[in-house]
DNA sequence: TTGTTAATGAAAGCCATTTTCATTAAGGAG
DNA sequence: CTCCTTAATGAAAATGGCTTTCATTAACAA
C-alpha cells in the first residue's frame, strides 16, 4: 500500500475516531469522492457517484455522513441558493485553501477565487471581532458570496 | 385620509402598476405589515398576522406577493440558512437603510447592524469590479452575513 | 357596464432532507 | 478470536417549505 495513501487514511480515520465515530466503508468512500472531485457536490452527487464508482451506500447514509463529517470540521455545507446543499472538503492541510463563491444563477456553474481572499478575510476579521464586542454575540461562522450571470448565460439571453 | 398614508400608498401603487401589476387587497395587506414589523418574517409569519388582523389571503396568495414585490424591487427575500426564506422591506425611501444580517444559529434571533457597513460595502464594491473583470461575469447581488450564539444561546448551553 | 385577463385559493404535487425501525457490523472486553 | 454493546445502515414513510393546477373572482381598460 502507498505510503500517501495509508497517511491519508490515518488522518481521517484518527480524526473520526477521536471524537467518538465509528470508521465505516461508506465514510471512507464519501470522504474519498469528496477529496477527488472538484467539489461543491450535493448528496445526490455523491450518491451517484458512490453507486457508479462500485457499490451500495444509501442516500439517507450519505446524508447522515456529511452530516458527521461536517461536525468533525473536515466539510463544508454550503448554500448557494438552489435549494439543495453542496459539500466540499474543508480547508486545511488536506483540503483546498480558502476560498469564496462565485455562483451563476441561471446556470448554477460556481467559481472558487482566491483572488481579493486577503481583504475579504482581513475586514471579516476586524467586522466580527467589532460584532463580538458589540452585540456580545459568540461568531462562529460567516457567508460571503458573489451572485450573478457568467459569460455564456449572459450573451444566451 | 391622512396625508402621508395617502402618499405612501401612491408611491406602491404607481411601482406596481408602473411594472404592469394590479393593485390588490393581499398585495395592500402584505405590504403594510411588512412596514409595520420590525424585518426578518417568513410567508408563514405573514400568512399568521394577516388571519389575525383581518380577513383571508391564502399562503399561495403571500408566496406570488413575495415574489411580485421582490420581482419590483419593494421587498428583498433573505436565506438565513434554517430552510425557510425571510422577507423584509428592501432599501430606499420608504424602506429601511442598509444592514447586514447577525444570526444566531441556536434561536434564529437576527441582528441587523449597520456598524462597519461603509468598509463592507466599499470592500464588496471593489471585489465585484475585480471578480467581474476577471471571470467575466455580470454581478447582480452578494451575501455578506455572520453566524454564531448569542449571549443567551451561549450561556444556556 | 362589460369584457379581457390577471389574481386568487384550495388542493394536489414536488422534492430535498429527515425520521422510523428493523437489521448489520464496528470495535472494545474478555 | 469470540461476544456483546451500541453505533451505523438502508428502505420506506414522513416532513415541510414551496410550487403548480384549475376553476372562480375581481382589476381595470374600453
């Protein structure tokens, strides 16, 4: 067995384990789609690929697994406003490295950029720290997201 | 009738009408309770006050007026992540000024705040331009919104 | 006043997600 | 390695916000 390969197990299968959850086939092979594809996948998407790819993972099992692995901190929910929840891997020293969402509402096609991300994370920084103090709220988490029409959906109309 | 209700009520009746709608009872109902609460109500909060103030409008009836006043511009629909959308008063002369949304995701309580806004507006403005050069998109709306516990949902826990 | 057509409401439908419940299997104890 | 406790699973049913359908009502222009 490759050496990356068995580390990467490690890691996730240490991180489940270390807060009480169990080490299953079906989390292996969601967590394994969710760090090959180029994320933003919904349950469905995964369902499907789970069942091309090989075998038997239900749907309400994925659903629950995201769930799980979202609590864990190693996925993202997110929501861009169609109605159905997207998954990607967080960020970190296994995932992608932060970003924002670009989303096009008519053909639901989404950019990940990078780019304005230093700004963007410095003001987040300073706003919630002023909203902590302020309203004496606890910030856990903040949404930033760009909507609006790309290139094709543009000229298509 | 009071002068400024009068006036009020041109001012929505002639931007509907201007957009080709018809001024009706549920659209006057809506509209009104939606200047008189305090921001943040789902359908069904509508759909509540208005049986308890008066007479009949169907949730059917509130879905399509959301719809029509957000189509116009009157009113914004806001997604705070619960699976159920919130309308409030869009910004402007007869709405309120511009905010931006602090939830707790124990109570669903919101805060608007406008403190920072100016630096998050500007900030927002300029990664439009940047983005919408870049990726060739035409940028039509952003989300900029903060989660996390209030003082309450915190120390209760 | 009348005719056209948008607006409405009740009921049925839609669909992502959750719940229920009986079955299976992870992983610690012995 | 085997047992045992209990988490994990899947199928099916349920949930719930929202939308569609369709027959009826009412805006408002002529």
């Amino acid at each position: 067995m490759p050496r990356g390969k068995c580390c990467g197990q490690r890691w996730w299968q240490g991180k489940l384990q270390g807060c009480g959850y169990r080490v299953t086939a079906g989390r292996e092979a969601i967590l394994d789609i969710l760090s090959k594809s180029a994320g933003h996948l919904s349950a469905e998407d995964i369902y499907l690929k789970i069942h091309a790819r090989d075998a038997n993972v239900g749907l309400t099992t994925i659903y629950r697994t995201l769930d799980v692995l979202s609590d864990v901190g190693m996925v993202s929910k997110l929501d861009f406003g169609d109605g159905r929840a997207r998954y990607e891997l967080a960020e970190g020293p296994q995932g992608a490295r932060h970003h924002h969402h670009l989303v096009c509402t008519a053909c639901n096609k989404v950019i990940d950029y990078t780019d304005f991300i230093e700004e963007e994370v410095e003001l987040l920084k300073q706003t919630e720290k002023g909203l902590e103090k302020k309203y004496d709220f606890h910030i856990t988490g903040h949404v930033i997201q760009f909507y609006g029409l790309c290139r094709a959906c543009s000229e298509g109309k």
